[in-house]
C-alpha cells in the first residue's frame, strides 16, 4: 500500500526535521544524567531549562510554572489526582464536559468510583460549544475544580476557556484545561486563559511522542503520581529524557515562529476540503460549523455510511483519516463527542475526520475530496455486510 497524503494530524504529527535535528546531539553526544553535577550532567540539564523556557515563551508563562512529563494523559492523570487529593475526605466536587479525552474521562470515572470526588458532565450544544453558563448552574459549596478543554479533538471546537475561568475564579474554584490538541495550532496565553492548571503533548505539535507537559500556576496543589528522585522539582520523580525535552522545546520555538501563517494556509485547505465535499454530499454534516474551530480540522458525518470503513478505503487508496467512532473495540457505538452534541447516532456512524497539517499541501485537497466522495459512493451502492472491531480507527487521539 501505497501512502500518500496524511490527514490525521490530531492523532499525531511528523517530527519537524527541525527538531529532529534539535535533539539528535543529546542522542549522541550529549548523554548525561541531567541531575548529575559533572560537565556531561550540565550540558543535558541546560538542554533541559532551555526547553523549559521555549515552551513557557510559547504558553506565555513563567518556566518555573512547568513540569515535564511522559505525555498528556499522565500530565491530566496527575492535576485530577492533585486536586482529589488535597480535598479527600472534605467534599470534592468537579465540574467537567461530556466531550473530554478519554483521559479526562476515565480519571474522574476512576476517582468517583473510588468515592474520591463527585463529577458533574456539562453537555455542549449543538455546536460543541461548553457555555459558562451551564458550568455556573452546576456550581456547589464543595466544587473545587472545571475541568473543559480548549480545543475538542474530533471535531476541533475551540471553548470559552477565558469565560469560563473568569466566572469560575469569582466563586473560587480552579480551573484546567487539556490544552493538548490547541498548542501550536492556535495562539495559547495561559495567562490571557486565566487556567490554573494546563497539559500539554509534543507530538501533536511536531514533536516526539513519549513527551508531555503540565502547567501548575502554584505548584503546591500537585501530589505526585511517580515518586522516587527529586526530579523536575520533586513533583515527577524519573530521570529526564533529555532528548525528548529539547524535542519539545524546539517544536514549541518553531510553533510560536511559524503558526500564525501556517494557520491561515490550513483554514484555507480546510475550507476548500469542506466546500468540494459539501457541493457534493449536501446533506452532509460538518460538527461544529458555526463554531470557532482548530484551522485544520474538519469533522463530516455522512448520511448512509459507516465512516470506519470509509477509513478503510480510503487508506486502501494511500490516504490516512480518522473515523468517528468512540475509542471502544464496538465500532458500533458513535462517539460521545458527536453523542452529547445532540448528533443522531446513525448520523454519527457516519462521522469522519479530516485533520490537517504541515504534511499537506493545496494541491493535494482535490484528490481527497474525489477519491472520498467516489469510496462514500461505492459504499453507498455496496453496504458492508457485517462490521469489523477496528479499535485503531477511533478519534480517542
């Protein structure tokens, strides 16, 4: 099989060449532990700050205020844990949407079961837009913490995560946001954000994967989840990967450097995309159209179809997209996403998502579109006889 055009950067990016050769050296030659006080250790433990620093002029904040961690859900895993923690045994009530990550999810669902916290799901609208509004009216005496993400990455909703912190700090309670899939895609001030709490991941910003990160604005809220040495400030014990630190502090130096135009070639692709599948397939839906949404992202759910098998075909044709079913081996179970966004689930079934990025080019918007709408056609005039448990075509990424 032939590959030939990548659309599927939500679930993860190319490693940019720049940054490749960013952390090449500390693959090689500059191997020391970065906690050792020799001349090999401080060259890794300047590798390290550096990184630290890039990412922070990235996010717009202090690098004391970040911790490196192995990827984004242990960096979402560790801010819903602190926070159960520091209130056990005194009422923790936590505010979260019904369109998170997995992650996200399966934290607070592991946390309640263990009558660590009480969670409230907030639903979005048919947009996929979480309202503050919806959030204040869940508000209680032991809410200490929302939880929305920034940008949804199925359908690539951005949230009012500035409204939504501001009306939460006038009761008193903190605020996190998954900012996984936002990071180098759209400008992210934490500051201008007001958040508490942040996570990040390299590898959806052309960066390795095994690589992640959290903010913490007072960083005597988090309770470690890795205990052992005193790296990263006591707060994640584990010898640093050096590598893929400089790894990320290169990709975040190159985002801040180059996003806002990239931004601007990816709506304009995006936009094309949706206009040649649209012309075609009117009845088509497009989650989250009247919505703020990431530059490249664009999520259809076709009428008549199952969009795993599209997936299928269309990677039959060297072309790589995700499908939108939930992150479940049952393929026939939509996602939750599109679920809670009001989505009929056999409109759901149909659900595909188009993720762009550095990996493409306009040129290459005409062949997809063609190759998708000759596959929906002939899955149309020959329906699949029985489904298949495809776990790897889910949107959980």
């Amino acid at each position: 099989m032939t590959k030939k055009v990548y659309m599927d950067h939500n679930a993860t990016t190319p490693v940019d060449p720049e940054v490749l050769e960013a952390m090449l050296p500390y693959l090689k030659d500059c191997y020391g532990n970065a906690s050792s006080v020799h001349e090999w250790g401080k060259e890794a433990r300047y590798g390290v700050e550096k990184a630290r620093m890039q990412l922070g002029e990235l996010l717009g904040v202090s690098e004391s205020t970040l911790t490196f961690t192995s990827c984004g859900s242990e960096s979402n895993n560790t801010i819903l844990r602190s926070v159960a923690s520091r209130f056990a045994g005194q009422g923790c009530h936590i505010i979260a949407s019904a369109i998170e990550h997995p992650c996200i999810y399966r934290c607070l669902e592991d946390l309640e079961n263990q009558a660590e916290v009480e969670v409230s799901w907030i639903e979005p609208d048919g947009n996929g837009v979480i309202h503050p509004d919806r959030i204040a009216e869940e508000i209680r005496m032991d809410t200490r913490l929302v939880s929305i993400m920034l940008a949804n990455n199925e359908t690539g909703v951005i949230q009012p995560i500035q409204k939504i912190a501001q009306m939460a700090h006038e009761k008193g309670i903190k605020v996190h946001s998954d900012t996984v899939q936002g990071v180098g895609k759209i400008p992210v001030d934490l500051e201008e954000l007001g958040v508490d709490f942040a996570t990040f991941s390299a590898h959806k910003l052309y960066g390795p994967k095994g690589i992640g990160a959290f903010y913490a604005r007072d960083r005597s809220w988090i309770t470690p989840m890795i205990l052992g040495g005193g790296q990263e400030n006591r707060l994640r014990a584990g010898t640093e990967s050096v590598p893929m630190i400089v790894a990320f502090g290169a990709a975040a130096e190159k985002s801040k450097r180059v996003h806002q135009e990239e931004a601007e070639l990816l709506v304009a692709m995006r936009d094309d995309l949706e206009k040649r599948l649209l012309e075609s397939i009117p009845e088509a839906l497009v989650c989250g159209k009247e919505a703020a949404r990431l530059p490249g992202t664009l999520c259809v759910c076709f009428p008549g179809i199952m969009g795993t098998y599209l997936v299928l075909d269309m990677a039959e044709e060297g072309i790589a997209i995700s499908s939108g079913s939930a992150c479940s081996a049952n393929q026939s179970k939509p996602s939750h996403v599109l679920i809670a966004m009001g989505i009929d689930p056999e409109l759901a079934r149909g659900a595909v998502r188009f993720s762009l990025g550095r990996a493409n080019s306009p040129e290459q918007i005409e062949e997809v579109a063609n190759t998708a709408l000759r596959l929906i056609q002939n899955q149309k005039e020959h329906p699949p006889e029985e489904e298949t448990e495809l776990d790897l075509l889910s949107l959980c990424d």
